[in-house]
C-alpha cells in the first residue's frame, strides 16, 4: 500500500472529480474574500491553502453572491417590519460591508490615497502600502457607501424588496468576476503582496466565470421580474469600470495590486446597481 496520507489521496480523487474541485474552489474563494465561517470539506486537506487563481476566478461569481446573502436577507427582514428604504437599505450595506472586513474597502480607500496624493509611482505604492488613511482615502469611502446605500434604497423604492434583494446579490456577482479584470490584464506592481501571489487568471477563466455571474443574473431577473435589458446594462457598467480601473492603475503605478482590485469590486458593484436600478425604474 501507499504512504500517501488518506486526507491527501481524498483530495487527490476530489480534483478528478469537477463538482467536487469547484466546491473546493468556491470554499476558498469565500474564504480569501469573506470573513464568514467556511467549515473545511471532507476531502480538503488544508482549508486554509490559498486559493488557485484559475478556480477562484471561476467561482467567485457564486462566492460574492453567497457573501452577500446575508445582506440580502436582512433587507428582505428590514423592508418585512416596515422600516422605510434608507434605513433598511443602510442596515444591508453594514452586513455586507462586515461580511468581508472592508476588504474591498480598503482598497478603495487605499488607492484613493495613493493614486490621490503621491506625485510618482514609487511614492504612490509606498502611500498605498500606509495603514493610515488620508482625506482622498476618507472622502472615497464616505461618497462609496452614500452610492451604495442610495442606489439599494432606490431599488427598494422603485421594485420592492424582492428586486433589491436580487439586485444587491447580482451586483455582488458580477463585480467580483469585473474585480478580476485589472489582474488578468496587467502585471503585479509590486514584487510581493497578495496579487504578486496568487498570479494572473487567463482568459478561459474570466470567460468560465462571467458567463456564471450572467447565468445568475439572468435567474435573478427572471423571478423577479427585473427585465433582462437591465442586466445586459448592468454587466457593461461593471466591465467599463473593471476597464477603467485598470487604465488608471496602468498609468499611475504600471501594474495592478490587490488594492486595484478591491477597488475595482467598489466601482463595479456600484454600476451594476446603477444598471439595474435604470431598469426597475422603467
């Protein structure tokens, strides 16, 4: 008999085995992106790897939509007791916003500061790489939660809490595949850091995972009754802000960090509300 240790040989069997490696992709990718408990699968033999850069950008779609399923429920609650759509909508972004630890907040902040305040790039990386948040910083995330907050309340307002809920979980989709475009698309910046990593996704992945933020999309549409138009607008927003983010990161640092794509996440998830808003308010 072998010496390969069971755990090692169960996930040996698992990668062979498609569903089973796309759970184990998407638990990892949850677990990158998320501060929400992922219990470890039977057939993982560390939960804690990090996550292949392939298989994460295949299942990140589903991964944001999940992160955001708790949000989604508590503005369903919110809207079911009453509470009018600012609050509730505000109550939603505090769940979401505590799902991921401000992950992709920090970015925001993080790139505002640097791409705001530094006059080259080397000092742009160092101001980026700065715990500390600066007026550009604090300014790009007051204006991104204010967005963020107004547009899911004018979604509760203009379609009810059902196509919020659907809105708040496809915008969730389809910015985490959009976050992936500055990645794919440009060179690590840096040397070291999160991005340098995990490596740059390639094309049959970006396509893989798209298609799996339109698939939920489209069924978010189709039982809500949000039109389909909506999602079509909704999808282009988020790839012109992913193409935007990584013009920008191109010009100012000559690459991409993980901060870029947190960024990234902020602007798509906002234009693909923005999208489907126009939509729920024909």
């Amino acid at each position: 008999m072998g010496t390969t240790p069971i755990g090692e040989r169960d996930e040996g069997r698992a990668s062979r085995n498609p569903l089973a490696r796309a759970l184990v992709d998407l638990a990892r990718a949850m677990r990158f992106f998320s501060r929400l408990p992922v219990p470890a699968l039977p057939f993982e033999t560390d939960p804690h790897a990090p996550p292949s850069i392939a298989g994460m950008t295949r299942m990140l779609p589903l991964a944001g939509a999940l992160i955001a399923g708790p949000a989604a429920l508590v503005l369903l609650a919110a809207a079911a007791l009453g509470l009018p759509s600012l609050p509730a909508a505000a109550l939603a972004i505090v769940v979401l916003v505590l799902a991921t630890g401000a992950l992709h907040e920090d970015g925001l902040a993080d790139i505002a500061d640097g791409f705001g305040g530094g006059r080259t790039r080397e000092r742009r990386l160092e101001i980026m790489k700065d715990s500390r948040i600066g007026a550009f910083g604090a300014c790009a995330l007051a204006l991104g939660l204010i967005l963020r907050v107004s547009l899911l309340a004018a979604l509760l307002d203009d379609g009810g809490a059902l196509v919020a809920a659907a809105a708040l979980v496809s915008a969730a989709a389809l910015s985490r595949i959009a976050m992936m475009l500055p990645l794919a698309l440009l060179p690590p910046a840096r040397t070291s850091g999160a991005s340098a990593s995990i490596g740059r996704p390639d094309a049959a992945s970006l396509a893989i995972g798209a298609a799996i933020a339109l698939a939920m999309g489209a069924a978010a549409c189709l039982t809500t009754g949000l039109p389909l138009e909506g999602l079509a607008l909704a999808a282009a927003l988020a790839a012109t802000a992913g193409l935007a983010l990584t013009a920008l990161s191109r010009r100012m640092i000559g690459g991409q960090t993980g901060d870029v794509a947190g960024a990234t996440q902020q602007v798509a998830e906002a234009g693909a509300s923005i999208g489907l808003l126009i939509a729920a308010a024909r």
